[in-house]
C-alpha cells in the first residue's frame, strides 16, 4: 500500500494554502490542480476539512463509487492530515509577537492613538491568526483582516475606521525600517 511522501504533503499543503489566500479565481484554481495532480501521482486525494481547516490527504482506493465509506477503510493512518491554520508558514508565536510589539510602539511613538489603536488591532490578528510579523501579510490576509476581524473584534471607532488603510500603510512604512532581528 502506497504512503505519502513528506515532501509530496508539505507541497500538498502549500499549494492548498496559496490557492486558499489567492485573490484570483483561476490562480486558486490552478494551484488546486497542480496540487490534485501531484497527489495522484501518488495515488492520492484531497480534502479540506473546513470545521478544523485541515487538509486531508488520502489514497484514492478508499474511494467506491465516488465515496469513502468509513467502516470501509482498512487502515486509516494511511490518511496524511495537514493543517492549515497552523505550522508549516506559520513562524514562531514569540518572536512574531515581540516583532509586532515593536512595530506597534513605533507606530504609536510616530503617530496618533487611531494609528496605533489600528496597529495594535493588526498584530493581534496576525499574532493569532498566523503567528507572523505583519509586514508579511498577504493580500488576502490583509483583506480578511479588514473585512472580518477587524469590524468584529477590534470594536473600531469610526475614526479608526475611516483610517485604517492609512494604519496599514503606516505599519508598512514603519516594518520596512525596523530590522527584521528586531523583536
């Protein structure tokens, strides 16, 4: 019985992650076909387990008639799960965390209490959400940031609203002068 490669699940796994924070349709689409392909040259399919935001990665002979049945399986660890909220892009909490501190007390040193209000709101999203700086957020991190987390769990004042994207342009600016070893 085929195993999954490491290599194959980690390439599985970004392809899943890219595809997921792609902005355009036909770029999802193209990574999620390249990563559909290199898991059949193994003898494998994809899932993503949206509950958990898991990838599950398992061999196509589980399948009958287009299904997998459970009771079915012969031996379940054949099954290679990633996650993808967690690990893999993901860099380290703590060095993540005292970076985005940093950036913030430089951004309320520089600026009004809105834009660091705002800075603030950033790093905690990106602290927890990713555990990475925020000067490497995506695009569409920045947009879900923005657009979800942002309205429902920073309680923003309609001045932070009205600045936000200047915050993160700020934040942008700030990052770009602050040395990546800086914590």
């Amino acid at each position: 019985m085929p195993e999954l490669p490491a290599d194959a699940a980690a390439e599985a796994q970004r392809l899943t992650r890219l595809a997921r924070d792609a902005t355009d349709p036909a770029a999802a689409d193209a990574y999620r076909d390249r990563r559909d392909e290199l898991l059949a040259d193994h003898g494998f399919l994809a899932r993503v387990r949206d509950a958990d935001a898991t990838l599950v990665c398992y061999p196509t002979d589980w399948l009958t008639d287009g299904t997998v049945h459970p009771g079915d399986i012969d031996d379940p660890d054949r099954a290679v799960e990633r996650s993808l909220a967690g690990g893999g892009e993901q860099g380290d909490y703590e060095h993540a965390a005292a970076r985005n501190a940093a950036i913030v007390d430089r951004v309320a040193a520089a600026h009004d209490d809105v834009h660091a209000q705002n800075a603030a709101a950033f790093a905690a999203f990106m602290n927890n959400h990713y555990a990475r700086p925020m000067d490497t957020a995506t695009d569409a991190e920045r947009t879900r940031f923005r657009e979800e987390f942002f309205p429902r769990n920073a309680w923003p004042s309609a001045d932070q609203r009205d600045a936000i994207e200047a915050s993160l342009a700020i934040i942008d600016e700030i990052a770009a002068t602050t040395d990546e070893d800086t914590p």
